[in-house]
C-alpha cells in the first residue's frame, strides 16, 4: 500500500494515534539536536532532520527498568513480574536506526526471547524516513550498507521535494508489513499516489545514492577477514592508551544490547525489585564475574572487543552487521577514538 | 575493607564533622522518607545536627568534613577508636575537597583571610582527607554526599552485604539520562574518569562535572592529560586545576 503524505497529514496521523492512547514518539528538536522523546501532539514531531542524538533503541529497550518485585513472606517468596505496557508508534526513524532494530529484534527475539523487549515491540509501529544524504561527517552507514533500510520498520516515507538544505514537504509512504498498512489505512491518510509521486520517489532514491560517498576504502564483505589478521594488532594498545573506558561509545549504539541486571531491595530488606540497566563492553567491570575474575582487564582487550562484536562476530551469530555506520559513537567519543578510522588503519596494516 | 557484618541487634550510629560545611550531615536529614525507617533500624546515639544528649559506644561512625586543623588530627583519631566502622562522608572527608585548594596558597593569607587579626590563634594544615590519618571502612563520596548512597550503605550494613561504590563514570549516568554531552557544546568536563553516583546531576543542568565525588577505580589520566592538551587544546596547567579542584588528595594523579 502506498499513500503520498504530506508533514502535515503525518502530524495529524500522530494526533490520531495519540487519540487512540497511543504513546507517540518521534525526532523533537531541543535547542541545536534532536532527540527521540514522546510527545502530546504530532506538530512537536520533526520529519526532515539531520540526526538524532541517541537512538530509538530505549523505546524498547529502556536505560533502565524493572524486570519484577518480590516480596519475603513468612514461609514464602512473592515474585510478581513486571510486564511492560506501552508499544510505542515511533515515528522518524533514518534507514540505519531501522537496520539496528532489526538486529535487536534478532538478538533479543532469539534464544531464550526477551519478553520485555518483545513485549514492547509487539504492536508498536516504525515509520521510516530516508535520508537525502550523509546527516553528518561522522556517518559511513553507505559503507555499511546501513543507510538502505532493511528490516525494522512498517512504512518507509521517501521524500518527494526539499533536500540540500530544504525541508521536505511530501512523502511517498510505502507500507511494509501489515501493521504499515492498517496505520496507513487508519482515516486514509493522504491521498492515493499519482505517477509523477513514483517518478519523483524514483529520482529520490537515485539522488540518495550519489549523495552518499564511501569512507571506507574497502567493501564491508572484506571487514570480518581484515579483523581476523588484525587480532594482535598494536593498533590495540595504541588507541586504548587514548581510552577512557567511559562506555559512551556502547551507550550511544543503536546496536549494543548489553545489560545488567540488580536486585535492589528496599530498606525493609523484606521486599525489593529486580532491575535491569544498559551495560557497556568498554566499561572496566563489563567482564568481571562473580569471585571477582575480570576477563578483559585491560582496555586495549575491551576496544578490541568492541570492533570485533561491530565488525565480525555479530555478523557471524546474527547474518546482520554489527554495525549500522551511524557515526554516534565517534561523535560521542570525547577521545575522538573512531571506528571507521579504526577499520581503515587495519586494512593498512593487514 | 572490614565487612559490613551487621554490628548488633540495633547498631548504634553516630554522625561527626570536622573542617566542612556539615552539608553532608544535613543530606541525611533531607532524607525525610526513609529516614523514619533508617531511625527504626538504628539507634542515633551521637549526631550533632539533630540532638543534644551524645552517648561514645558507636558501632558506625559517619564523619564529614577534611582534616584541616591539629585539632581535626586529634578528633579524627578519637572517632577512629570509639567507631568498629568509620565511613567518611562526602568530598571533604573522603578526598579533602574544595579545602585543598588553600594548600596551594599562601597560608598567612588565607588564615587572614578566614580568621581576621586573630589569626595566630587559629592554627591550621595543609587539609586532608580522613584516609590520611585513619583507616576509613566505607566512602561515601560527593559534594555533598549523595543520601541514597548513604540509605543503600545503612541497608547493607543492616544485611551483611558489602558496600561497593559504582565503578562506572559519571558519562554512563549521563548517557542513560539522555543528555547532550557537553563536550558537543565545546565544554570540558570531568565525567568520563570521576565516579557515578550522583546521576550526573551537573551535566543534567548543563555545568561540567567538577569531580566532585572523586575518580573511578582505574582511571585513564595519562589520556585525560593527552586528550584534553591534544584535541582541546588546553594547557596542561589548566587541565591540572581542573583536576586539583576535587582531586588534590586522590591516590592517582596526572602524569
Ligand atoms: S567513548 Fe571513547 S573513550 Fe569512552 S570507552 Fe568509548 S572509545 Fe573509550
Ligand atoms: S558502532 Fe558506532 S557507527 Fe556503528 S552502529 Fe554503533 S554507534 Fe553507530
Ligand atoms: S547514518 Fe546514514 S542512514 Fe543514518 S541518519 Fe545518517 S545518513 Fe541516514
Ligand atoms: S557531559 Fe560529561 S559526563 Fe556527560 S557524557 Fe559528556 S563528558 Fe560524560
Ligand atoms: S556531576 Fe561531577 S561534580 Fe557534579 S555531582 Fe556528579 S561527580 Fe560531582
């Protein structure tokens, strides 16, 4: 199904939803960045933006939440599981934030599933948007494949005007799944797409793909071999040296998926919940178990990890990169240690 | 680290404070909600801010403020005896904290400064934190203290678990909050090597985090000094008072 929308058909669709005690989220502007948040009206949403700071990941995989609450009785022990309530409609979300969701839907949906992952992911809607070009120096999503929106949404809107500096006004939106189409169904939003709409989507798509260059000087089919050569690189050493073992660069991810969990009783020590928080591979204790072992005490062992898990390994388990190419955690690196620098000076090396 | 073996039936605690603002004394009294219980569980038996009668046999002595004066030596050295576990309270006791700062001026000066003409009377040293002249159980670091950390202490000692500060940085706090890091608006900030706890409640409302609750386990200083000089273009002079703010008596320094 496909519809031609206009930004403010979109935010009237959010009203909609929101009507129908949706929670809505989507870019928000706040001073020189977007963020994701949820809002109370669809005019608060922004669909032609540049980047948002953080991913859309905390929607489904929250910060930090309660997993269940127990309580010591006399001769018994009383667990009541939380279960999540809201399945959010999320509204503006670039290709390579799509491509991580559908990597935490694999990770978290496979093995022993998450339930609460799942259950916020349920009913909840993604609706896409395509970028016209890189949304900031930072990004090498092209040389991923990450800014080609594989899996993760229910509709892709594609631009039909704007672009360079220009807002966009009107989208081809193009439904992907069936959820897409009952949102797309739900009061016939827009109107029925004329040819000169596909043309325009067509020329889009085109643009896109030279707008985009390569920072890479390889193709990415490449990388998981580059990094088997490179495990006793001394690049290790030498960017850790720089390190702060801070976890920025995991809690900015679009793909990290790592967490702990902690029993937090109250001060009755009769009763308390049990929490699970976003945990980080760079982190000093990320590796530590109980007795007190550290696997990767040092952080050259730990970056390590990390360009590996990006780079190789998660493709491996998951037939997905683990890598979308979206640049936060260069931006976010206060060391400016960044990834696509790393991949580059490995292939020098190897 | 002594274990926080649960002392007696009702561990007796007290609450000192030597050369502070007693504004760590006063964040347990904030904690109006479960201070009511923390009261059930404990019995005060020494605590200046909220009672006259004082009684010595203590089992767990929380103390605030650095050692600044010959006489802070003495009382320090007095509540280590009468206390089986002494924790320090906030950034004065645990890394001496903004009190520091006069050892890197003149002492007459700031004695006249802070005493007017009976300076002489006062005498003064170089201030520092307990740890210097005590052996210290449990921190409890910031400024002030954080008063959940000090419940989550009194529950631990009260279950037998031992007491671990976060190890994480405060970044990790500030990432989960969703902020903008500040290096991004071109600010220098101590988060990614200072200690999480407080929920990185300075970047939240957009100031750097000073280091107030002091450094992580290992921190990367050497990178600090390398980074801040390098890609920010500090002088190394300011990136050692950034540091020396909080940080004059901690165990690791700048290279
Ligand atoms: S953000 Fe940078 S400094 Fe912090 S852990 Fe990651 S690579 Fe290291
Ligand atoms: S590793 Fe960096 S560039 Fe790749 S997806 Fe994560 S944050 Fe984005
Ligand atoms: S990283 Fe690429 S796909 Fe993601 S927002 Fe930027 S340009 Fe779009
Ligand atoms: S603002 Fe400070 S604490 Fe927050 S992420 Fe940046 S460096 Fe870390
Ligand atoms: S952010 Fe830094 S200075 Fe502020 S309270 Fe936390 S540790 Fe202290």
């Amino acid at each position: 199904m496909e519809r031609v929308v206009t930004a403010k058909d979109l935010a009237a669709l959010a009203d909609d939803m929101l009507r129908a005690g949706r929670t809505v989220a989507g870019p928000v502007r706040r001073k020189e960045r977007y963020f994701y948040e949820a809002v109370s009206r669809g005019a608060d949403l922004a669909f032609d933006f540049n980047y948002c700071v953080y991913s859309p990941r905390s929607f489904f995989f929250p910060p930090g939440e309660t997993l269940l609450t127990y309580s010591i009785g006399t001769n018994e022990l009383n667990v009541a599981p939380e279960a999540p309530r809201t399945s959010p409609v999320i509204m503006g979300v670039h290709p390579c934030d799509c491509n991580a969701i559908g990597l935490l839907d694999a990770v978290f949906g496979s093995g022993v599933p998450d339930d609460h992952y799942l259950a916020r992911r349920k009913d909840s809607v993604v609706v896409a948007v395509d970028c016209h070009g890189p949304c900031d120096p930072t990004a090498f999503c092209r040389d991923m494949g990450g800014n080609e929106a594989q899996e993760g949404f229910d509709v892709m809107l594609t631009p039909l005007n704007g672009g360079k500096g220009q807002a966009a006004e009107r989208y081809l939106a193009a439904a992907a799944t069936e959820r897409g189409r009952e949102l797309l169904a739900y009061n016939k939003v827009g109107k029925e797409p004329a040819r000169a709409d596909r043309d325009a989507a067509e020329k889009f798509r085109e643009a896109k793909a030279a707008n985009f260059s390569r920072r890479l000087p390889y193709a990415v089919e490449k990388l998981p071999a580059i990094l088997d050569r490179s495990y006793n690189s001394l690049l290790w050493q030498v960017t850790a040296k720089r390190c702060y073992s801070c976890g920025s660069c995991n809690l900015v991810c679009p793909t990290c998926y790592c967490f702990t969990v902690k029993d937090v009783p109250d001060l009755s020590c009769a009763s308390g919940k049990r929490v699970r928080e976003w945990d980080g591979c760079q982190l000093q204790d990320f590796a530590t178990v109980a007795g007190g072992h550290n696997f990767r005490p040092e952080s050259s062992s730990r970056l390590r990890h990390r360009i590996f898990r990006k780079g190789k390994w998660i493709k491996e388990q998951q037939g997905r990169m683990g890598c979308v190419g979206c640049g936060r955690c260069d931006r976010a690196c206060t060391a400016k240690i960044s990834v696509v620098e790393i991949y580059t000076q490995l292939a020098e090396e190897a | 680290m002594a274990s926080a073996a649960p002392v007696s039936a009702k561990p007796k605690i007290a609450v000192f404070s030597l050369t502070s603002c007693e504004g760590c004394s006063l964040a347990i009294l904030e904690l109006e909600d479960v201070l009511l219980d923390i009261l059930g569980k404990f019995e005060i038996v020494n605590f200046r801010e909220a009672m006259t009668e004082r009684s010595w046999d203590i089992d767990i002595g929380f103390v605030d403020g650095a050692v600044s004066t010959p006489s802070d030596v003495e009382e320090v050295k007095m509540f280590r005896e009468k206390c089986r576990v002494l924790v320090a309270m906030g950034a004065c006791a645990c890394t001496g904290g903004i009190n520091t700062l006069k050892n890197y001026q003149n002492e007459e000066d700031y004695r006249k400064y802070v005493y007017g003409d009976k300076w002489k009377v006062f005498p003064t040293i170089p201030a520092q934190p307990c740890s210097a002249f005590v052996k210290v159980d449990y921190e409890l670091p910031g400024c002030p203290m954080n008063k959940f950390e000090f419940a989550e202490l009194a529950k631990c000692v009260l279950m037998g678990k031992p007491f671990r500060l976060p190890s994480e940085p405060v970044c990790v706090e500030c990432k989960k909050k969703g902020n903008l890091c500040l290096y991004e608006k071109g600010l220098v900030c101590l988060g990614p090597v200072t200690r999480a706890g407080c929920g990185a409640i300075c970047p939240t409302y957009g100031a750097k985090c000073e280091g107030c609750r002091g450094l992580v386990d290992k921190p990367n200083l050497q990178a600090a000094a390398d980074n801040l000089t390098n890609l920010y273009g500090m002088k190394i002079e300011d990136v050692l008072a950034e540091f020396r703010l909080f940080g004059a008596y901690q165990k690791e320094r700048i290279p």
